[in-house]
C-alpha cells in the first residue's frame, strides 16, 4: 500500500499497534510454560495465542494489508471475548469463575489499545478513497470481514478447546498444585502451578510442618495506638492445595495459607484483631469465629464470593481458648475440606511460663463418603509416633487442645503415665479437673497442663480406638532435666 507508506501518521498507528501486537504476545508467551505444566492445552492456547500476535505484529510492518489488520482484529476480540466470558461467568464445563488477575488484567489493557489501533487503521485506510485499490478489496473471492471471522474462529476454537480439555484434567484431579506441599516445609515454598493463578502468587510463607506448627503462634502484625491500643493484623488466604494427609495419601483441600489445620492466631484480651481475609478459591468462603463480636463480624452472613476480601474487625475477648472456620453451606464440606484453624486469646497477665502447642484433632475422608479414613492431629497421621516431641521431666506443659474433626460427634485426648490439669475452653484460671482423658464434641476446645516426673516415651492417643489406629496417635519423648 504506497498511499499508506507515505501517510506517517497512518504509521505511528501501525507502530504502535505492532508494538502493542508484540507486548501481549511476550506476555502470552511467558505464561505459556506455567500454563504448560498445569495442562498441555493451557500451554498450547497461549503459545497458539503468542503466535497469532506475533505474526499480527510483524505484518504490520511488511505487509501492513486489510486482510492481516482484520485478521488481528478477530484474534485480539476472541481473546478477550475469552477472558471476559470466564471472569464474568463460568463456563458450564469450568469449576467456578477464573479471577480477576493483575497481569491478565494489563495484558487485555494492552488488548483492547491494539484492537481501537486496528480498528482506526481500517477506517482510517477505508476512508481514503481516492487511495489506490488494496488488495484485500480488489480480492472479492478473500473479503476482509472473511479474514475477521478467520482470525475470531481461530482465537475462539482455540481458547474453548483449550480451556475444555484443560478443565477435564483439573476437575479429575482437582484444583491445586501437584506438590505434596504440606509435609516437607522446603517444598512448601516452592510451588507453583495453580489453575486461577492466584495460589501461584499467594503460595503462604507460613506452610510448615506439623513441628513447626506444633508451637506456631501468629501473633499478627502489631501496631500500638496513642491511647496504647494494640491492633493486630493478620493476613488469610483461602485457596485450593493437594495435602499429604498419610504415606502416599493426597487430599484436594481447600486451605487457609495453604495449610489444613489453618495458622493459630493469637491475641491477647482486648486486644483489637483484624483478620484481613481473601478468597483466592472458586468457590465462596467466609472466616467464622467462636468468641464475641459484632454480627457482622461473624463470618455467617457475609460470604466471601471467590477473589473478593473482607476484614473481620474487632475487639478479642473473652480470654480462652477458640476455633474459627470458615461458614459457607454446606459448613460439613466448607470444614471437612480443611477450612479451620485455633485461635487463642490469652488472659491480660498471659497464663504461668510453659512448653506450649496447638493440637488441632481432625478427620480426612479423602473418598468423599462422608466417613473419616484417617484421623491425625495438625495433619498428619502419625506424625508424632514417627517423630517424637521432646519435653523434660518436671516441665510445665500447656496443650492448646481443639476438636475441628467432621463426620464423627466426638473426639478425645488420652496421656499416657500422668494426668492432667483440664481447663475447659479456657475461659477460666482456675481449673475444672485433674484427670487422663478429654473427650471434646465438634469445635470443642480445651487447655491441658501436665508435667512429667519420670523419663521415658509416652504415647498420648484419642481414646476413641479406631482413630488412633487410623493415625491419631503420637508419643511425647521426656528427658532427665
Ligand atoms: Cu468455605
Ligand atoms: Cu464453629
């Protein structure tokens, strides 16, 4: 076209949408080998795509034709007809609503600037009548708005098969990483490779092993106001990761902070939490805590639609030991698949110096037919029969204990050669009984404190025999102080 060449204006137009051409296409094809990893479908559909901008890129340049700026207009329109479809809606093949990303965000911002570029070039260059004749409208046989349904059919057929095959792959296996992820704590960090994308960038510094997490409290981000108020800050994630709940056993959990149970958060009486909550699953969740607190911070009412945040904001009290999980219906799923955690809030002196943990009883039923196959405390099944905890003789030990196991109405906590000092709930100093044995009830939680006078290994179990059996069982190793 020499009637174009010479139009400089016309150029820049060209220029900037080659550029804008190749920019989304860079973009496309950074992404295509996480996308590759998740399926080679999603792999395949954004190189497809990179390709398709690329050579829209380059033929603006060389052969800068109607033909070929139609031809980019149908791929770029069926690329973010695609991204809209499955922001806005979800697909009947797709598990919910893909999320609102940032970068997918700016790449369909760098879009929509080459498609208006296009746009202007074919109205621009139709306009100029006394233009010689280009190709595209002497070829009668070849139309442009052929070229656009060419390049609209092409993106659209790939993307749907794309995503179509992509889903059958993740529904069958489930949302999440492919990683272990929970048991070794190296490989907790290092994930990546989740379906919305949103896990890849949130994958939660906090995920540890059941050592760790055994004496793990998060204390939030403290901040004190001028009339000494202390406001802590605590950030949860909730989103979709496989658990490794036994040998060789994975679990499609949905998770808080990429771990089942959830974080211990931790408070001291009137102190004032704000528990900063996004959903980056595909499917509704809240955070629901045991305690007192506005109605609106309760987390039953207000639910959490996937990639929406809320903050839960208010005074901790009263002092003792609580649960929170999420409350979205049915709550037997929203629980069972992991959504829970302990929170402690501490009375205003604290309560004496000693060995503290969290033992978060719980239930895996990983064949979904609503009975429990595995019973664990923080996790994993057996997880401290094959690596004890260490204690010495003599030393004050304070378990926080919570009952989150589904299915089964109670739960217990037996120790082995001792008793123990039981505070029910801890909402009280003085304690209720001395005994061996606790049974707790769904979202039942107790404070138990013991010391050790002889050494040796102890087992500590549910006295419910089928769950230590099926993994509820642990032992504490005490040493000569
Ligand atoms: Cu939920
Ligand atoms: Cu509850």
């Amino acid at each position: 076209m020499p009637g174009a060449e010479r139009n400089t204006a016309l150029y820049r137009w060209r220029l900037a949408a080659s550029v804008l051409a190749f920019t989304s296409a860079f973009i496309h094809l950074a992404l295509a080998p996480a996308h590759w990893k998740e399926s080679a479908a999603f792999g395949l559909l954004f190189a497809g795509a990179a390709g398709a901008l690329i050579a829209c890129g380059v033929a603006l340049i060389i052969v800068p034709t109607r033909r070929w700026y139609m031809f980019g207009l149908g791929t770029v329109a069926g690329s973010i007809a695609v991204y809209a479809v499955t922001r806005v809606v979800a697909p009947p093949f797709a598990q919910g609503r893909e999320p609102l990303e940032p970068l997918g965000l700016l790449t369909k911002a760098v879009e929509l600037g080459l498609l208006i570029s296009l746009a202007y070039l074919v109205r621009a260059e139709g306009s100029q009548a006394t233009a010689p004749v280009t190709p595209a409208a002497a070829d009668p046989a070849f139309t442009r708005r052929q070229f656009f349904r060419t390049g609209l059919t092409a993106g659209l057929g790939l993307a749907g098969a794309g995503m179509i095959l992509g889903r059958q792959r993740l529904g069958h296996a489930g949302p999440g990483p492919q990683l272990p992820g929970y048991r070794p704590s190296a490989l907790a960090g290092l994930s990546h490779g989740h379906a919305t994308g949103v896990a890849v960038a949130r994958q939660h510094p906090d995920a540890m092993d059941p050592m760790t997490f055994l004496r793990h409290f998060d204390y939030g981000k403290v901040t004190r106001g001028v009339r000494g108020q202390t406001t802590r800050e605590y950030r949860l994630v909730a989103y979709p990761k496989e658990v490794e709940v036994a040998q060789g056993v994975v679990f499609p959990a949905w998770t808080f902070n990429g771990m089942v149970p959830g974080p211990t958060l931790r408070a001291t009486e009137g102190d004032r939490m704000r528990i900063v909550f996004h959903n980056g699953d595909k499917h509704p969740h809240t955070i629901h805590l045991h305690g007192i607190h506005p109605a609106n911070m309760d987390g039953v009412f207000e639910q959490i639609p996937p990639n929406g945040s809320y903050t839960y904001d208010f005074i901790a009290e009263p002092f003792g030991l609580f649960v929170y999980h999420c409350h979205t219906m049915p709550v037997t799923k929203h629980i069972m698949k992991g959504l829970y955690g302990t929170f402690i809030v501490d009375p205003p002196g604290g309560r004496p110096p000693a060995r503290e943990m969290v033992m978060v009883m719980n239930g895996f039923d990983p064949d979904f037919d609503e009975e429990n196959e595995f019973y664990t405390v923080n996790g994993i099944t057996n997880y401290y029969l094959e690596h004890p905890i260490k204690i010495k003789v003599g030393e004050l030990v304070r378990i926080y204990l919570t009952n989150m196991t589904e299915f089964d109405f109670i739960n217990s906590f037996h120790l082995h050669g001792n008793m123990f000092k039981l505070y029910r709930t801890g909402t009280r100093l003085d304690l209720y009984e001395i005994t061996d044995t606790v049974i707790l009830g769904q979202g039942e939680r107790a404070i138990l404190e013991f010391r050790y006078k002889y050494p040796g290994n102890y087992l500590f179990h549910a006295h419910v025999n089928e769950f230590a059996e099926r993994g509820w069982t642990g032992t504490f190793e005490v040493a000569r102080a």
